[in-house]
C-alpha cells in the first residue's frame, strides 16, 4: 500500500528532470516500452508487487492505466494504449485504453496480448493457439476479432545493407535488438542479462555502442547516478529513444531526445577513417628528431666500423631540427661529437 501510494504521489509531483536532451520521468518502478512518433508521449509497465501500467506526457506528466498487465506499444499520435489485462478468469486478455485511460478488454482471443495499435483504434498482438503456437490476429470495434494466416506483427525495419552482426565477435556479449527508425538506421535494445544488462545503440557508420556513449556522441548528456539498463523505444525519425534504467538503485523511464543528424539515418557507407592528433610539445621540451639510423658498414681493413648514427634524409617527415649546440645539450654522454656525416672507423 505504501509503494502504490508512493507511486501516485510521484504522478503528481514536479515536472520530470531534464539535462541536455535526457528526460527522466521521475516514477519509481516504471520501465518504458513504447514511444509516440513525435517522442512527447510514451508509455510502459511498473514493477513491484502489484504491477500495473503507465502513459506519459511531457507536457501532463503521468497516469496510471487501470487494470494493466502489460503494456505493449503506443498509437503514433500517442491517443491509444495497447497491451493486456486480467480478465474475470485471471486470463490474460489483449486490450487498449483510449485517450480518457478507460480500458477495453477485446473479446474472442483469450489468452492473447495486443502489440500495436493505431490512430484509427485498430489493434494487433498475438492469441495463443492451445498447442506452443502464437496466432496473429487484428481487431476494429467494427469487425472484432479477424485472424491472419501468419505473425503479422511489426517487426525491425531493413536497412538497405545493415550490417548488423548476427553474431558478436569473439569474447564480446550477444545484442538483442528490440526498437528501430523507420529505415531501420537507428536500432536500439541490450546486452547482458540480470544485473549487468545494459542498453545499446546500433547504427551502420558508428556500429555498436553503450547507450550512454552514443549519447554523448550526440550532444545528451546523461545525469550522474544513471544507469542505462535497457533501451527499449525509438521514435520513427529517429529523433528520440526511450528505455529504462536504475537511478539511484531504483527503476525509473528516461526519453532522450536527439538532434537531427545526417549519421541517424540508413546509411551504409563507412565511417571516414580516424585520424590521431599528435600530443601537444609541452614547454621547455625539445623538438623531436627523428630516429638516427646506424651503419654498420665494415673498414677497409675488414674490420667492423664503429656504430655510428647517420643523419636522417632532409625530406624526412619531421620538424626542423635544432641547432647543433642545441642538440649537443641534450646528447647522451660519451656520444661523439664529430659531425654526423664524417666517417667512423674503429
């Protein structure tokens, strides 16, 4: 009872916290599953001993869904809430919520779970047939329940060449990818399990990247105390991503919202190659000389010449050198002092 109450007076607290495009929606428990296509509106489950689920809006905060299983997706506009229920035979039973969080439990799919829904009220998930098989189904208030001939779920969107691993390389964790853009440039999801679980990022010129990381690469800062465990929702552009993670050693939902970038769409071309940036000459250190080779060459009387450095060619890719008193300072002990280019015999 205390933690139901805890959560309702979170709903109705301030506004969620934001730093630079990351937006936490400050509900204890709740893991965020779906995203609206403008990314200002999602929804999700809550944790706990009850459960439940939730909707969010960044300009109303969020609501409590009653008598909520799970929750699945999200119309694009964000209106209508698809997921399940408990019916009077504690079944699981595919239902939506329209825009008042008022519950419609769908007749004739028992047990089933709705995955879709969109703007028009037209619902999809899947029923279990009595023998391990999921049938897809698709139902309007006009025609009820109509089965398809096979999962028509929304699945991952193709890139013209994605590129993704199927399989990670040696020593590294497998990826379950879970969300994608419209073209399939951006895909979201996780790696690990339990506790080490954690969110990842995936697109063609950037390749597979912690949550956190590809963020930053993109300007979001992520609070302090923010652990990014799941990225669960994409918005069709590509322009935000939802997950949950733990924050402060609780769950809590986030929203980072993205700047527009060329890189988020489907593009299969390489990444241009990374160039490295000499570290900067701290003051009062010599310039570098390049390497001296040595010559081994043998005297006349056969006998071996004494090692000796040659000076490098003149168009040697270096910094000009100093002068020879220069160098002289900084020149080990006991190295001849003749100049370089005179000969050296034993």
């Amino acid at each position: 009872m205390l933690r139901r109450l805890a959560i309702v007076l979170s709903l109705l607290a301030s506004p969620p916290s934001s730093a630079a495009g990351f937006v936490a929606l400050d509900l204890p428990g709740s893991q965020l599953t779906t995203i609206a296509d403008d990314g200002r509106s999602a929804a999700g489950s809550l944790v706990g001993t009850r459960g439940g689920g939730f909707r969010w809006r960044q300009d109303h905060g969020a609501r409590l869904l009653p008598d909520a299983l799970s929750v699945r997706g999200l119309s694009p506009s964000g209106r209508y809430v698809a997921g399940s229920s408990l019916d009077r035979n504690a079944g699981e039973v595919a239902t939506w919520w329209d825009a008042g969080d008022v519950a419609h439990p769908v007749d004739g799919a028992t047990p089933s779970i709705g995955r879709t829904i969109d703007d028009a009220g037209e619902l999809r998930g899947t029923a279990d047939a009595g023998d391990g098989r999921r049938i897809a189904f698709r139902w309007t208030a006009d025609e009820g329940v109509r089965w398809l001939p096979a999962d028509d779920t929304a699945g991952l969107a193709a890139c013209a060449n994605p590129a993704v691993p199927d399989a990670p390389a040696s020593g590294a964790q497998a990826v379950e990818y879970v969300a994608a853009s419209r073209d399939g440039g951006l895909r979201v999801g996780h790696t690990g399990s339990g506790s080490d679980r954690r969110a990842v990022a995936w697109t063609a010129r950037e390749g597979v990247q912690p949550l956190d990381v590809f963020l930053a690469a993109h300007g979001v800062e992520v609070p302090r105390d923010w652990i990014l465990v799941a990225a669960t929702a994409v918005a069709p552009d590509a322009r935000h991503i939802g997950g949950y993670g733990l924050y402060r050693q609780r769950f809590d939902s986030f929203v980072a919202e993205l700047p527009a970038d060329p890189r988020l769409r489907c593009d299969p071309s390489p990444a241009p190659a990374r160039t490295r940036t000499p570290p900067p000459r701290r003051a009062g250190m010599p310039r570098a000389v390049p390497a001296a080779r040595h010559d081994t060459r043998k005297a006349r009387d056969g006998r071996l010449a004494a090692t000796r450095p040659v000076a490098p060619p003149a168009d040697a890719d270096a910094p000009p050198h100093e002068t020879e008193a220069e160098v002289a300072r900084w020149r080990p002990r006991g190295m001849d002092q003749r100049p370089l280019n005179q000969e050296i015999t034993a």
